[in-house]
C-alpha cells in the first residue's frame, strides 16, 4: 500500500527530535554530525537561539498579511541585501525553484520591454540544477528528471561548463540571457573558472544579454564570501537566492539590478508567502549573523582548517577517495567506490552527508562549525572510510 507520505524520497530511516549548533539527536538515542545541514540549508545550525528568538518572537506577533500591504521586515531584508551585493531590488517568494523561474521571467520581461521581445531563450549548462517545477526541469536539462513530465518547457539551451567557444556557437538572436550555478552543487561540485565567468560577461555585455546567477546553494556565506560570485570579481544581473537565506525557514529571493528589476511593476509577478513577516524575520536574523564583523572571515578559517583535514583523510584513504573540490564550507570528495556506500558508512559513524553526482560526497555543515565540529567530523570520517576500505578489500580477494 502506498504511504500517506508520497513516497518520492529515498529517506534513511532516521528521524531526529532535536538539534543543538551542528549535531542532531535522533528518535532513537543516537547523536548525529550533521554536516548536510538540510542540504546546505541550516546555515546557522540547529536551534540557534537568535534565529529561534527571532522566529518565535515574529509568530506571536505577526505572521502573514499578505503583499497587499507593507511589510516592513521584507523591506528591511530586502534593504539590506541590496546594500550588501551588487543589487538594486529584491523580489521574496518561498524556495530555490521559485527564485529561479522568477529570475528567468525577470530576465524575459526585461528583454521585451526595452525592444527585445523575440529575445526569450536561456543559455543553461550541462550538468546544471535548477529546481523541481516544469521550467526549472527544462533549465536543468536531466532526462531523469524530466522522465515522465512531458514536453520539455522551451526556451532553455544547454552548451558544456567552462567552453566559451560552445557558449558563443549557442548565442542566437532569440537569446535573452544566461544562468548557471558559480559552482554546480547537485553534479558534483563542478566550479565554473574565473576567466570562464569574466569571459561569460564580457558576451552578456557584447550582446545585449542578461547575466543570471543561481546562488541558491552557493550564496548566503556558503563558500566564505556572502555570495560565491564574489570570489570571481563577475557580476551579474539577476541572482536568486534560497536555502540558506532563512537558515531553515522557507524563503527565497531574486536579487536584480535596476535595469532588470524596474519592468517587474504591479501585478507581473507575485506569490501570496513570499516576503512574508515571519520568513522575513527569519532571513533577517540570518543576515544579522551572517553580517556581523569576522564571521564570514570565521567560516574561511573553518573551511582552510576543515580543508586540511580532509585532505589528510583523502590522502590516507586512496581506495576510497580521489580528490576533494570546491570552496569554502561546500566541499566535495569523489569517491572511488559507490558514493552511497561511503554516505552510508558515514551514517554508521554518526556523521551525516549527502551526495551529488560524479560519485562525490557533499560536506555542507553549517557556517556556524566549531574547530571541534571539524576535527570531530574528520574523525568519523576516517572511521567510516576505514569500514569502507575493508569492505573493498575483502571484495578484492
Ligand atoms: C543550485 C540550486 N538551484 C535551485 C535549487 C532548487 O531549490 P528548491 O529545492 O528550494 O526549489 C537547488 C536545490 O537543491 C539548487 O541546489
């Protein structure tokens, strides 16, 4: 008989009652390093006493009104953000797939109303995640994905990552713009080069297109800086953001310059939660955190120190892991045997990972990991490639 729960996860048999900073404690007694972090989510942790202050506080105030009236935590938010990244507006809605199909709209509806209205078509890339809903599905490209749903959403054209040949062969008049992950998450943990993002502007610019970066699981401090373009010194147009903006809260965000923003007047886009007062408080909280003077500077050292560590565990494990990747506290190994089995091996050691695709193990602890945490998650880490490698073996003789 089907569960009352749709089964359309592959969930462990785990269920936690509570969590404290980066550990989770499970119905059943166990204790868990969480470094999956709801899938780079909780970026401040389990409980954090200011983000539940906030959250609670709001809710007995107020928690919904809808966009037909003010709300002076979605401003406040939004304020903040704008002075804190290249944008100029901020849109709210509730999630990573919401913020992107709003940014692909935001990039469309600029493009026809300054003269471009045969200019519809996106540039994504191979190996991309965007999101679950129907355009999203088409952004993302995986035939696995979209097994089942139909036609494909038109619009979307997918060339290889880092190939600016491929990019200006992909170019047609009908395009209006470019997206794509500063680090693709979902596959692996595949960066996109600098040069390739500075080179990836200067077309935006030579054409007259739109620049589009998918921050969902890159932004909000993930990689040590507040958004992971940042690094790269690229600017784009329009961003979204999610996961980590509310810290576990439901909340997303598009993030645009004036030029992209000021055609999305009333009545063009809208979502009845979005912005609401108490997904508000809780991005709002999160930002508090996020902005205070050294924390981003703290998450670079946790992320050299974690780094470090892994490293050592790469390199005394050869049969289970080949590399490490990524920036900051989104972190990649790629296994050697079936990144399941070392996720799982993991599991048993009481530390929690989710995967990505090129067999790679994905570390996103919360930003808020103590040097223990680390030390502490290299440990079992160690212990679960050590179960792993015997398995190995004991299968090669
Ligand atoms: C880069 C990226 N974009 C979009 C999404 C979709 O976000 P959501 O699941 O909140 O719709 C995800 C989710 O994993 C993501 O990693």
């Amino acid at each position: 008989m089907i569960p009352a729960l749709m089964p359309t996860y592959n969930r462990a048999d785990l269920a936690f009652e509570r969590g404290e900073g980066a550990w989770l404690y499970a119905t059943d007694g166990r204790r868990f390093l969480d470094f999956a972090a709801g899938i780079a989510t909780c970026s401040l942790g389990h409980a954090n006493p200011h983000l539940v202050a906030a959250i609670t506080g709001q809710a007995a105030q107020v928690m919904h009104v809808s966009n037909l009236f003010r709300v002076p935590q979605a401003e406040r938010l939004a304020e903040r953000l704008v002075a804190n990244s290249f944008a100029d507006s901020v849109f709210f809605c509730n999630s990573g797939a919401e913020a992107n199909e709003g940014m692909v709209k935001a990039i469309r509806r600029a493009q026809a109303k300054s003269g471009h209205p045969e200019r519809t078509r996106i540039l994504c890339f191979d190996g991309a995640f965007h999101g679950r809903t129907l355009g999203m599905l088409s952004a993302t490209g995986n035939a696995t994905y979209l097994d089942g749903f139909g036609e494909r959403a038109p619009g979307f054209d997918h060339v290889p990552l880092n190939n600016m040949n491929a990019v200006r062969d992909a170019i047609t008049p009908e395009t209006a713009g470019i997206m794509l992950e500063p680090i693709q998450g979902e596959s692996g943990i595949r960066a996109a080069d600098r040069r390739f993002l500075t080179e990836l502007r200067a077309a935006c610019d030579e054409f007259g297109l739109f620049l589009g970066f998918d921050e969902v699981q890159t932004g909000m401090g993930r990689t040590g800086r507040l958004f992971a373009h940042e690094w790269a010194g690229v600017t784009p147009d329009v961003m979204s953001s999610a996961k980590g903006l509310g810290g576990g809260f439901p909340i997303g965000a598009i993030l645009a310059t004036e030029e992209v923003a000021r055609h999305l007047v009333a009545g063009s886009h809208g979502t009845t939660f979005g912005g609401n007062p108490l997904a508000c408080a809780a991005g709002n909280a999160v930002l508090d955190v996020l902005l205070a003077p050294g924390f981003l500077d703290q998450v670079n050292d946790r992320a050299a120190l974690l780094g470090r560590l892994l490293d050592d565990v790469v390199r005394d494990f050869p049969e289970v892991f080949s590399e490490r990747r990524g920036m900051g506290l989104l972190i990649g190994l790629r296994c050697v045997p079936k990144v399941g089995e070392v996720q799982a091996a993991a599991r048993d050691a009481g530390l929690l990972v989710v995967t990505a695709g090129d067999n790679v193990l994905r570390l996103t602890p919360p930003l808020v990991i103590t040097e223990a945490d680390c030390e502490e998650a290299a440990a079992r880490l160690r212990q679960a490639a050590t179960a792993v490698r015997s398995t190995v073996l004991e299968a090669a003789q």
